[in-house]
C-alpha cells in the first residue's frame, strides 16, 4: 500500500501559500504611536533586522494547512493497493443458502454471483444467465492476492463458447440446485413477410410451401406476400424481398431497428457490412451471405431465386434451412458445472486505487471551519 | 483611582515614616526637630492640665481664676524646616503604561506628592510646592497644617503636565523662595538636564536636595512586542522600531544613564531615588529616610 498523486502538477498550486504568508508579515510594518520620553536611550537605527516576524502563528499555520489541503486535493491523491483482500465467496443464485456456513470463515466477504456483487443475505436475488461473464468480471475488480471460493449449481446457465480463464486459482465449488432445470421452449416461428415485383410472383410459392411447412398441424401458414410497394406491418420479425433493385428507404429503417431480410441478388442495399457465409450448397458453394445492419440482419442470396440456378429451393429440407436463416438458434449456453471450471492463467488486472479526494473534502472543510472561527473570534487584536 | 488620595493602608504605613534632614547638626541650634514638642512659642496650640515640672510662667492664671484648676498655655513651636516639593510638570511626565494607559507618570508623582505632604502634616513640618510647568511655576509657600494640606491638593487636582519647563528661567525663583535650611524634594523623570542642574545649584547653595525620578514600568521592562513608533513629547523626536529587537539595547543604556545620573547626583550631595509608577509611594520615602538615619 503506497500513496500516489494521479496529478503531481496541481502541486503547483502550493504556490498559493505565499499569500497568508505576505498577508501576515506585511501588517507589521504598520506600529502605533507611543509616547515614550526615554527616547534618547532608544537606538536610533539598531541594526538592520530582516528577520521577518509573524503575527497570528496560529491562525497562519492553519491557513497553510488549508491551502496545502487544497492543494493536495487537487492533485488527486490515491493510495494504491488499499483494496479489501478478504477471502472472497461468491455464491451464485439456485445455490442452496445453507452452503454459506460451511464454506465461509468470520471475515470473509460472501457476495452473490449477480450483476453489482450484492452481499450474501438470506434472500437469493433472481437468477441470471450470465455466470460466466459475472465470474470473469469478479475476477477482474478483485486484486490479485484475494482467494476467491465459487460457489455454483451443477448446471450452469449462461455460459460462452470458453472456459473462463481467471488471473488466479479458484477454489471451485459445485453443489446441488435447488432450482428446477428450464426446459427449453420451442422457438415461436415467425410470419413470414414476402414482398416482391408486381407481377413476378414465381418465387413466393417456395417461401410460402416453406411456410405451411412450418406451420404446426392442423394450423394455416403464417405468411403474407404483397408487391413491394405495400408497406411493412408493424411488427414484422421476417422479411423476404425478392424485387430487384434499391431496397426503399422505410426497409432499410426496418432492418436497422432490428428487423432480419432475405435479399434476392439483384437487390442492392445501400448497407454494405461485414458478411459472412451462411447457407452453402453440397459442395460448399456460398448460396447466402448474411451480415448485420445495424441492430438487424441481411442475409443475401448469391444466385436467382429460381430451381434452376438455386435447385436447394425444391429440397426438402429448405424450410428448416430458412428458418435457420432468418431466426438463428442461440448458441448452447448450459454447461454441467464441474466441467466449466475456470482455468488460471490470465494475467491479473489492475485495480483501480482508492481515492482519497473525500476524505481529503472532509479535512478541508474542518480546517475551513477552524480558521474562520480564529479568525472572527472576537478576542483577536487585528485583523489581517 | 484619583492620585491625590491615599488608600488607608498607605496612610498607616506613612505615618511609620518620617523626613528628616541629611544634616541634624544644622538643626542643632534650633533645638530638636519635631515640631510635636510643644513649648514657648507664638502660636497657641491647646492648654492641658498641669503637670508636675511644668514652667510656673505657663500656667494661665486667668484661666485659674475662672475655674480654680491649672492649666498650661501650650503653643506650637514654628518648624525652622520646611519641606519644598518641586513637581515637574512637563510634557514627559504624562507618559503612561500600555498596561495602564490611565495612570500617568504625573499622576504617579501626584500621589507621591501626596504622601511626601502626608508625612510631613503628620510630623508637623511646613511644606511648600514649586509646580514648574511650561508656562510658569506655581508657588505654594510653606505652611502647616491640614488646611495648608488641602489647598496643595485642590492645586494639584486641576494640573496637566504639557511642554517644556524651562528650569534655568525659574531657578532664580527657586533660591528666592526656598528657605537655606530647607529640605527640597524633587519630583521628576529626571530626564531634562536643565532639571538635573537645577537641582545641583541648589545643592550647591547648602540646601538640602533629594530626587525623587519617576519613571515608568515601560521604561523598567520595555514589553513592547511589535512594531511601534516612539515620540518623545517634550523635544517631538520620533523613532520607528521593532520592540524585542530595540529591547536589550535600550535596557542595558537606560540603566547605565541611571548609574551615571546616581553617581553624579550623589557626588553633588543630592539623594536619588527611583519610583516606578506601579509601586507604592512609601517606598522612596523610606528609602530616604533608611539612607538618613542608618550612620
């Protein structure tokens, strides 16, 4: 633990205390008159004393401390390493609340496993998904030297494509849930927007087959085919345009406010992102590019839609492989927990040091207080 | 605290004191110098019973007649000695204390005047005042008595001491009224040399001088602990000095100045004392009077 001064040049500003300095001795060059008729065993001119003397050292003394505080204030003093290096354990919710006795000591610090790191009490607080991410950034803001105790249900939700690499061992708990595991829910299938050239109706009927395809039995297709001109309902997730030319202005706001298109190849958008492969034929042939447009997607097909050149729109599987297009499944986020236990081996992070500018407010203030009220008391003399 | 008043514990410890001149064999042909002793003089003073012894010519034989006792007709001898207090009331003397900016050095010398008369109406002494201020001395002659005692203090009550007495115009007046045998009590800083020479021709003539030279605790202790400016008020000088630093030099010359004005004052057969204003004012008295009756 060691002090610091994040801004060394306000120091300058210690130049201020010259001021109470001058303000202090200058008044002594002003003397009342006494009558004094021993006056001719006064030396006339004692030598020369430039000895500078001081009134009021009290007050003077706190008037330098106040400025110096001021200051120091403002060049940003921080003690670096003051954080707490408590063992930390860090529960995470649908962890029976009995596990904290036997893994806990007196002085260590139990937090749950949620976003902010609230202190460990009686109540879990809802569960989250994002674990993993909560214990790599819980790995981050404690300092290297901290141990740290996770305290995890056996399935852990939330977590990414990488076993978390943390900058120091953790003592990795995994216990029994007591939260029931959550199904997952059949994706809900879009309606299926199709919107094309007045008049060429021929590739609508793939998108439509493909839309009964999705439709669950006994249910009518949810799908919807307009020339381009008519406008987008409100609430349309799927797009598929099949009109040649420039997409129109309210599409591409569309698109940018979340929505996903499937562009024919002839249409031309004005966004031009990063574009990934998507959909690739038998021989691993690009047949669709998609890439993100604003907070939507654009997927854009390579060949006419016809069978001729896209013979993948007469197979059987197409309707499975365009749903995959438009509405991507998310990426597996379970992970048994005893086989997602951190690694070591990241480098630790640097912890952001303790500011000591409050404290440093405080003082200031009792200071300021102390030397007004020497310097309007009213048994003072003068009144530099 | 008026300085023409004297606390009662002053007065009891006055009335223990007694002025007496340096030279009693002066006296000697003018008998003894108490003037307590009642005898042949002018003046009546009282008449007391007869007693055995006394002079058969005192007895007040008319007085027998009327009341068939003896009485003895007592006068009150006249004093030969009168006791003559200068009082200089130049512009120094009213320097004051920083303590206490209300009891001047003037006042210091009043009280002190006052108390050198106490003494001598007790023990029956005349006593005169010579006030010299600037613009001419104020003469009181010598009397006795309380009444004589008032009149010097309602004289003294009204005095401001302001300029520059001019001693050697008035010293003329001073061997005019002062009396051969008399004894003469100055009061004064003794800061003027026309004072100081003043009271060595007087000296000089066969009289009888003590100094009494009041000074300030200012000039004693010299507290002044920050810038001033000091003004003489009799020659209008002025110095601008710091206190602590003018400090040790002043104390080590003023003192020096003292021990050359004693010796010099004492080679001429003049008594000085010193009285500091915050002291009481028997002290110089009984200096005088120890100084007197030791050998």
């Amino acid at each position: 633990m060691n002090a610091a001064l994040l801004l060394p040049a306000a120091l300058a500003a210690l130049a201020a205390l010259l001021i109470p300095l001058v303000i202090h001795i200058a008044r002594r060059t002003e003397s009342r008159t006494v009558d004094f008729a021993a006056l001719r065993w006064l030396e006339a001119r004692p030598k020369p004393r430039q000895r500078p003397r001081i009134d009021e050292r009290l007050l003077l003394a706190l008037r330098l401390l106040l400025l110096a505080a001021l200051a120091l204030w403002l060049a940003r003093p921080v003690i670096l390493g003051a954080a707490d290096d408590r063992k930390v354990v860090a529960v995470a919710p649908g962890v029976s609340s009995g596990i904290k006795e036997s893994l806990a000591g007196a002085g260590d610090r139990v937090v749950w496993l949620t976003p902010g790191f609230p202190r460990f009490d009686g109540s879990p607080p809802a569960s989250t998904s994002g674990t993993v991410s909560l214990i790599r950034q819980l790995d981050a803001e404690l300092p290297p030297a901290t141990p740290l105790t996770l305290v995890v249900p056996e399935i852990l939700e939330g977590a990414d494509a990488q076993r978390p690499i943390l900058s120091r061992k953790v003592e990795w708990v995994v216990t029994d849930s007591t939260l029931a595991a959550q199904r997952p829910s059949a994706r809900p299938v879009p309606v299926l927007v199709v919107r094309h050239a007045p008049g060429v109706t021929d590739p609508v009927r793939y998108f439509r087959a493909a839309a009964t395809a999705w439709a669950a039995p006994g249910t009518g297709p949810r799908f919807q085919a307009a020339p381009a001109a008519v406008p987008l309902d409100r609430g349309t997730v799927a797009l598929v345009w099949t009109a040649p030319g420039a997409l129109p202005e309210p599409v591409v706001n569309w698109i940018e406010d979340g929505g996903t298109a499937l562009l024919s190849m002839d249409t031309r958008l004005p966004i031009e992102g990063h574009a990934t492969v998507a959909w690739r034929d038998a021989i691993g042939l690009p047949l669709a590019t998609a890439e993100t447009a604003g907070r939507g997607r654009v997927i854009r097909l390579t060949r006419p839609l016809e069978p001729s050149a896209l013979p993948e729109l007469l197979e059987a599987d197409f309707p499975d492989t365009l749903l995959g297009l438009l509405t991507p499944s998310p990426a597996p986020s379970r992970v048994a927990a005893a086989a997602h236990a951190p690694l070591e081996g990241a480098s630790p992070y640097d912890q952001p040091p303790f500011d000591l500018r409050p404290w440093l407010a405080l003082v200031i203030a009792l200071l300021f207080g102390a030397e007004r009220w020497m310097a309007t008391r009213s048994a003072r003399a003068v009144a530099p | 605290m008026s300085p023409l008043e004297l606390s009662p514990d002053l007065r009891s410890r006055l009335r223990r004191l007694s002025i007496v001149p340096r030279r009693p064999a002066a006296l000697a042909s003018a008998g003894m110098h108490d003037s307590r002793n009642r005898g042949g003089g002018l003046e009546f003073a009282q008449y007391r019973a007869y007693e055995r012894g006394d002079d058969l010519r005192q007895i007040d034989w008319k007085l027998y007649a009327r009341s068939d006792r003896f009485f003895v007709r007592d006068a009150e001898r006249e004093s030969p000695v009168a006791i003559w207090i200068v009082l200089d009331a130049s512009a120094s003397m009213a320097q004051a204390d920083l303590a206490t900016p209300d009891w001047s050095r003037f006042d210091s010398a009043r009280h002190m005047t006052a108390s050198l008369v106490e003494v001598a109406l007790h023990q029956g002494d005349r006593f005169g005042l010579i006030v010299e201020a600037a613009q001419g001395p104020i003469v009181l002659a010598p009397g006795s008595g309380a009444r004589h005692r008032d009149r010097l203090l309602l004289t003294l009550a009204p005095l401001k001491p302001a300029g520059v007495a001019q001693w050697e115009r008035d010293i003329a007046i001073f061997g005019e009224r002062i009396g051969p045998s008399d004894l003469i009590f100055f009061i004064t800083d003794g800061f003027d040399e026309p004072c100081i020479a003043a009271a060595e021709r007087l000296a000089a003539t066969g009289r009888d001088v003590s100094m009494i030279q009041v000074l300030t605790a200012d000039e004693r202790d010299f507290p002044f602990a920050t810038g001033y400016r000091f003004h003489d008020p009799e020659s209008g000088a002025a110095l601008v000095g710091d206190g602590p630093a003018l400090r040790q030099d002043f104390l080590t010359r003023f003192a020096k100045a003292r021990t050359e004005l004693e010796s010099r004052l004492t080679g001429r057969g003049i008594r000085l004392v010193s009285h500091f204003v915050d002291e009481s004012p028997d002290q110089p008295i009984r200096a005088l009077s120890r100084e007197t009756t030791r050998p």
